[in-house]
C-alpha cells in the first residue's frame, strides 16, 4: 500500500528550492567573478576571465538542469 501521497505543495516547495538552489549557484560565482575581475583586468593575463567562465561551465550546466 502507498501511502503519504506527495501533494501539490510539496511539489510547489521541490520546484521552489531548486529555483532557489540554482539561484545561489550563479549568484555565487557572479560575485567571486565581481571579487577577481580586477585583478584579472590589472594582470597580463586578459584570457584569465575566459578561464573562469569555462571552469564554472559544470556549475552553470547543473544550475540550468535545476530550473528546466
């Protein structure tokens, strides 16, 4: 027997924390992106920004997966 259904709230607040888990993943690296851009901006080093962006693709991939 099954029993404890899901309902639709619980759906609702599933749907709501992976919105918000995804939220906090890319606010997260935007603002250690914020924290380091000047000095990537100041280095000899201008692809470092592009390095970045790259390392933090997996991040970005799982953070999309969360709200699709």
């Amino acid at each position: 027997m099954i029993i404890d259904f899901p309902t639709k709230d619980d759906f609702f607040n599933a749907a709501t924390d992976y919105l918000n888990s995804s939220r906090d993943s890319v606010v997260e690296l935007i603002s250690e992106f914020e924290k380091i851009v000047d000095l990537i901006d100041d280095s000899k080093h201008s692809v470092e920004s592009e390095r970045y962006w790259g390392s933090a693709k997996q991040t970005l991939i799982s953070a999309t997966a969360l709200v699709q």
